[in-house]
C-alpha cells in the first residue's frame, strides 16, 4: 500500500474495492512483499553499496587527517633542523648561552609533539580493523545472498577477503604478542 | 635497506611507512596486493605483508615468492590472530608474524628480529 491508497483508506474513498475485513490473507502478503521480491538483487547491491560507501569514505577521511599530521611532522622536523643549525653556528659564542638553552628546550618540545603525532597515526588502525569488520558483514551478507540466488537460482556474488575472527578483535595494541612470539619459537624449534 | 609492504588499506601502508621511517628506514614502496607487489620485487630486502587482501591474498603471495625466493624475510602483519593461521604463513615461509593492532615498538622488534635471521 503506497501514501495514497492509506489517503483513500482514511477518507473511505469509494475507488477502494475492498473494505479492510474482506481482504484476504494472502493480498495482504502479496502487498507486503510487492516491493521486495522481485528487485532483492537490487535491495542487497544497495546494502553491500552503503556498507562499502562508508568503508571507503572512512578509509579517505583517515587519510586527509593522516595527511595533516603528516604536514605538521614536517613542519616540526624544519623547525628542529633550523634550530640545530643556528645552535651549531653560535656553539662556541658564551654570550649566546640563553638562546642554547632556548633551543634546546624547543628541540625538546618539538620531540615531544612528533611522538604524540606519532601515536596519534598508530591510532589510526582502529580504522582497518574497523574496515574488515564491516567487510565480514559484508561477506555473510553476500553468502546469505548466495544461499538465496541458489534457493532461486540466480548468479552468485564474488568472493571476499575479511579477518577471519575479526567480530571478536579488539583495539587493544599488542593483545595477542606473547602468545603470537610463543608459537613462532616453538614452531622454530621443531621445524628448523 | 628497500622494504616493501603489501596491504590493500591505504590508511595500513601509512601507518606502517611512518613507523619504518620513525625506526630509520625510509626506502620504503608498496603495494595494494599480493598480485601488484610480485610485479615490485626487484631490489626488495624485506617484506611486510597482509594476509587479508583482494586480487591476491597474502598466504599466496608469500608461496609465489618463496618460489623464486628462498631467504628475502617475510613478516605478516594482519588481523589473523588463531594459532591455525599463524602456523600455516609459518610453514609457508613466513618469517615472524604481527596481529594487528600493534605497537611502533613490536614493528621494530620484529623487523630487527627478521633481519637478523
């Protein structure tokens, strides 16, 4: 039922054939699904296309602001280098002995900053582990749709490549190191 | 030093070339897939590879390379994290292995540890 035959239900609109308590069960199936049953294919290329759609626009997102940082690193390390260099020139000048100290304070600073960019950049992770959870949304919804295609006997979606226990992965850095280093050494000893 | 990663998220090869060049080493090219970084393996001395991957998947990489490579050093690094997964790049020529997300400092770690064999 679209906006105006609900107006016509409303209105008691005489072009309505039936009155709502003669309308049989399997109208009202047929009514409901009309709109999906023969355009699923779409409906689902429209799902896979949005969850898609925000992968990428997060991917390109973290990588402007990536960019930015990036821009301010550089600034950084030019402001590191001529401050080195004029630091260098005056080395053996004692009366510069304030603006050495000067210098060294904002090469101190200027570290600093570049190792709180820095880890503001290996944050930025969260977005690929985010990216390949929605991704193995993306693959079960595309099995569903084959097991579908199957049931009706329509062309299969292509592969894809996700983290295989990506649903359970968490932010949290370096969880699984130990672990991971135990196993490389056990499997050193017995193969090499 | 000429390293090469291999990873189809952008925002990864970044993270992982700002790290290298943190840690001293700036030559650094990537690639997008197993299948783009087999066409740039000229002059590489050290892979970083993801598993996950469209076109060619990082297992199959790491196979097509040890084909004609027996020593270049091979860290995977990827969301994979079950002991089946890390076994199986390992039998296949995978040198050490890092599970995302991870640290600038296990990055170090374990390229120090691949290149020294």
């Amino acid at each position: 039922m679209d906006q105006k035959d609900i107006d016509a239900l409303i209105n008691g609109d005489s072009s309505n054939p039936k009155p709502l308590g003669e309308i049989e069960e399997d109208e009202v199936l047929k009514e409901i699904t009309k709109d999906l049953t023969p355009n699923h294919n779409q409906a689902q290329g429209r799902v896979m296309g949005q969850i898609s759609t925000v992968t990428e626009e997060s991917e390109k997102g973290t990588n402007v602001v990536m960019g930015f940082l990036e821009n301010v690193l550089t600034t950084v390390g030019e402001q590191r280098s001529f401050l080195e260099g004029i630091s260098k020139k005056h080395q053996e000048d004692s009366a510069c002995i304030d603006w050495h100290m000067v210098c060294a304070h904002i090469t101190d600073i200027s570290s600093l900053i570049e190792e709180e960019i820095y880890a503001a950049m290996d944050a930025f992770q969260f977005q690929d582990i985010g990216r390949q959870k929605l991704m193995k949304v993306m693959y079960t919804l595309g099995k569903l749709n084959e097991y579908l295609n199957e049931l009706l006997g329509q062309e299969t979606s292509k592969e894809r490549q996700f983290g295989r226990h990506i649903d359970k992965k968490t932010l949290e850095k370096d969880k699984d190191k130990d672990q991971v280093d135990a196993l490389i050494s056990q499997f050193k000893k017995e193969h090499l | 030093m000429k390293f090469l990663v291999v990873d189809d998220s952008s925002t990864m090869r970044r993270i992982i070339k700002n790290s290298l060049k943190r840690i001293g080493y700036e030559d650094v090219v990537d690639a997008e897939n197993g299948r783009e970084a087999l066409e740039n393996l000229n002059g590489i001395d050290i892979i970083l590879t993801d598993w996950n991957m469209p076109e060619m998947d990082g297992l199959e990489f790491v196979k097509q390379v040890r084909t004609q490579n027996k020593t270049i050093p091979i860290l995977m690094v990827t969301t994979n994290a079950a002991k089946d997964d890390i076994v199986e790049a390992l039998k296949n020529g995978v040198n050490n292995y890092i599970v995302k997300p991870f640290t600038p400092e296990t990055l170090k770690e374990k390229v120090e540890t691949v290149l020294k064999g």
